[in-house]
C-alpha cells in the first residue's frame, strides 16, 4: 500500500527546524506541544530516519533533517498556492473576500472605510464584504481558521505566534486621540497634552478581549508618560451604547482622530508628543485572492496621496511597531 505524506506533519517538522524549540514551534502552531512531539516522531518513522538530535539542552537538526528541510518548506508552499488558486479563482468568478472592519461604528473619515471603498470601485466585478469583530485579535483567530481573509490593526501587538501565522502590509499611522463625554472637565480643549491627563484614568478597552492589541498599545503609551488606566469595563458595542458608556464611566477613551461621531462625545487630539498607530492590512501568506491586490492597492494609493506613513516630528511610536514600517524614501 502506498504511504501518504499528511502536509500537517512537514508543517510541524518545518516549524521545529527554524525554531529549534518543540516549545515555541507549538505555540507558533497554535497546538500542544505533545501533539508536535507526536507528529515529528510519526513523519521520522514515515521516513525511517531522524530528523532532530534531541538532548535536554538543545535541539538540532539532524543531516536527513538538514536534507528535508528546503523540500519541505517547497512542498508546503506549492500545496498552499493549489488550495489558494482553488478557493479564489480570478475576476469576477472569485469568492467573495472577507474583510473585518475592526468596529460596527463607521465613517467616511476612516481609514478602512476609505480604503474599502476605493478597493470596490477598482474591482466592481468583485464582492468585497465586510464584517465587523470589533478588534484585530478577534480577527487574527478567525484569519487563522480561515473564515476571514483580511482585517485591519495594530499588528504588532498580536502575540509572536499568531504574527508569524500572518502577514502585514502597514497602511497608515494614525494619530490617537481620546474620546469622552462633552461634560468632562478636559472637553473644552483643542488639544490635549499628554501631561493634561494626569489624575484623568484614561480607559484603553482593557475589559475587551477582541482589542488585547490596543490595550497594549494604550497602556505602553500612559505607563511611559506616568499616567494611569482605568478599570477594564465590559465594552460598548454600537454610537448609542457608546455614547452611554461614556456618560456613565466618565473616563477618557483612547481613540483615533477622524474615529467616529457619537453624539454627547467629543473627540480631542493628544500631543507633546503626538503618539501614533500603525494600522496595517493583515491577512494570511500566499493568499492571492483579486480582492486582496485591490485592497492592498487602494492602501498604497490613498497612502501615497495623503502621506499615510509619514511620521511626524517627535511622534511617539512602540520600537515594535516603528519596525514594521518600510524604509524612509
């Protein structure tokens, strides 16, 4: 009887051997580490020979491993682009593209709503639909089992081994601002520096397990600058609901100019320094789906007319994040 090759085993393999760790190999799979353990032995004895000199202190690849390894990695890759080719098609015959919109409030002033609607009216051929998860690691889990295609957010806040399932495109850097209830004491300014919040806990959605990314952004920003968080409170969904939470909790939410309009709010800039978002286009490697190209190009287009990855002056930005944008020029 002829031997099958399961892709799920050279994917096990393929991972251990560029991170010489049965550790952190799972976690970049998403599986137990007894299962990867389980799946290299099973391809060794498939293969009957020893693809990792294992000791208590380290792993290595063993020669027949050093040997499998490029073939494995063109394997697995030729297997995608087959099950990518067949599940998109081309041009007016592609599946619909699935695209999270990171928030249920929209507005013509947001960088995905612009970007999503320039992307339709280069491809009028094509459906692009959009859904609405509310934070990009809700979206990154359904990215990963394959009932979403792209999404929009702050990719390097995304645990390493989640990024290293998917892949980026930097859009725009955002500048962040904080939204509150037009009776707060701060509601009457232009602009806010960040030295103005202290004694205001300021809410970065720490209560929300769709938007860990932002929370972390948001409390890299006020833990630098010696300013406090808020509780984690149970989050809004929708203007109306928002709008209550506001008036209710009273704190300053970390937002972003241009976000949407929520009647009984204001929205204030923050500066000295200007910190900044980088949002990105997320979606899963080797996916060549027409939808996909005309999102990334209506990013590109609007980004170049408009400066969106220009960094400004002493803008503030994680090392992480800064490292993801492409070089200046």
């Amino acid at each position: 009887m002829p031997r099958d090759l399961h892709p799920r085993l050279l994917r096990g393999f393929v991972a251990t051997a560029e991170t010489l760790h049965f550790g952190r190999a799972a976690e970049r799979l998403h599986i137990a580490q007894q299962a990867l353990s389980r799946d290299v032995r099973s391809l060794e004895g498939l293969l009957g020979d020893a693809l990792f000199a294992r000791t208590t202190r380290s792993v290595e690849l063993t020669p027949a491993g050093l040997r499998l390894l490029p073939r494995a990695r063109r394997f697995l890759a030729l297997h995608d682009e087959i099950l990518a080719e067949a599940a998109t098609g081309t041009g007016a015959g592609a599946r619909p593209l699935l695209i999270d919109l990171n928030s249920d409030v929209t507005g013509p002033d947001l960088t995905t709503d612009r970007v999503l609607e320039r992307a339709r009216a280069a491809w009028p051929e094509g459906e692009l639909l959009a859904r609405f998860h509310g934070g990009l690691a809700a979206a990154a889990a359904e990215l990963l089992a394959h009932r979403l295609d792209a999404s929009f957010g702050r990719f390097a806040g995304l645990p390493a081994g989640v990024r290293g399932q998917l892949v980026q495109l930097p859009v725009r850097l955002e500048r962040i601002s904080v939204m509150m209830a037009d009776t707060h004491p701060l509601a009457d300014r232009h602009a806010l520096r960040l030295a103005d919040l202290t004694g205001h806990p300021v809410d970065v959605c720490a209560g929300n397990p769709a938007t860990t990314e932002w929370a972390d952004l948001g409390a890299r920003l006020l833990r630098e600058h010696g300013l406090t968080a808020a509780a984690p409170y149970v989050p809004p969904v929708g203007v109306d609901e928002t709008a209550r939470y506001l008036a209710r909790h009273g704190d300053p939410m970390l937002t972003t100019v241009g976000g949407p309009r929520i009647p009984g709010t204001v929205n204030v800039p923050l500066v000295e320094p200007v910190p900044l978002s980088l949002v990105s286009l997320v979606h899963r490697p080797g996916d060549r789906h027409p939808g996909l190209r005309a999102l990334a190009a209506a990013a590109g287009a609007l980004g170049a007319a408009e400066g969106w990855l220009r960094r400004p002056a002493g803008g503030w930005l994680p090392a992480a994040d800064a490292a993801l944008l492409p070089p200046p020029g």
